[in-house]
C-alpha cells in the first residue's frame, strides 16, 4: 500500500496554480507590507504590522501544505483507469431512492472537492459509504442529519 494520496491532474493544476500565485504574488506583496508597517515606527500598537505578519504565517504555512501535499501526490488520470468497482476518480451515478433523482459525482482530492461542479471529496462520508461497491449495489449512508440509500446505477472513468 502507497503512502501517496492520489489527487487527479486537475487536482495537481489547482494546488500549482494556488502555489505559484503565493510564491510569487502574494509572499512579495506581504512582504512589502511588513517593510511599510515598520516605518511607521512603534511596532508594539501596529495593527497593520501585526495584521501583515498573521497574513505572513497564514502564506508560509500554505505554501508548506500544497509542497508537501504535491512531494506526496499520485497522480490519477481517471480515463486510464478501469474497475468494475467504485475507486478514486470514477464519475458514480447514483439513484437517491428516497427522493428517486439522480445525483453523478466524481469521487477526487480534498482539494479539488466541489459539490456544485459534481466532484465529491474522497474523504467525504458519500465516497467512503460508496467506495468498492458496484453498479446494482444499494448504500446506506447514514448522517448526523439523515439516512439515506442510494443505487449505484453507473460507472465511468473520464478525465
């Protein structure tokens, strides 16, 4: 078993794109803020200098996360994949049997997570409810919320 979590090229795109803009726009743009709230003079009553080091920590602390997040990456391309079960990158359809609606979600990284584009987080309670299950099999997932029962109807691997 590989240490790696996997997150898909999308994914990685993401976390390159927020790192580069910290590194090269907003560490900078702190920075300078930092160099102006000093020559305001007294330090110790700076609302601006301590405002602009909390943003500092905030920024390094960031950057620390999506290096070691991306130094730790497998990189999925979900339409290389084939399984007859539900894994990291499928695109499920599913049947909410209480409201009998269809719902399609692809399964990803934490980072790449967004409900309202169809992309479920693979730490979410739904992918680890449905997680190794196949097309015909019926879920319960149960919430602080609700309970609720799902069919898994479809399974694809696309990008």
């Amino acid at each position: 078993m590989s240490d790696q979590l996997p997150i898909t090229v999308r994914g990685k795109k993401k976390l390159d794109e927020e790192l580069k803009r910290l590194l090269h726009e907003e560490r900078p743009a702190v920075v300078r803020a930092i160099e102006e709230a000093r020559e305001q003079g007294d330090l110790s009553e700076n609302a601006d200098y301590d405002a602009a080091k909390e943003r500092q920590g905030w920024i390094e602390a960031r950057i620390s996360e999506i290096q070691g997040r991306i130094a730790g990456a497998e990189i999925v391309i979900p339409s290389r994949l084939s399984s007859e079960t539900v894994i990291f990158g499928a695109t499920v359809t599913l049947m909410d049997l209480e409201l009998e609606k269809e719902v399609t979600y692809q399964i990803v990284g934490p980072e790449e997570a967004d409900v309202s584009e169809g992309r479920i987080s693979i730490m979410s309670p739904l992918s680890r409810t449905i997680i190794g299950k196949k097309v015909g099999d019926v879920v319960e997932l149960s919430t602080a919320k609700a309970q609720k029962e799902y069919e898994v109807l479809g399974l694809k691997f696309v990008d």
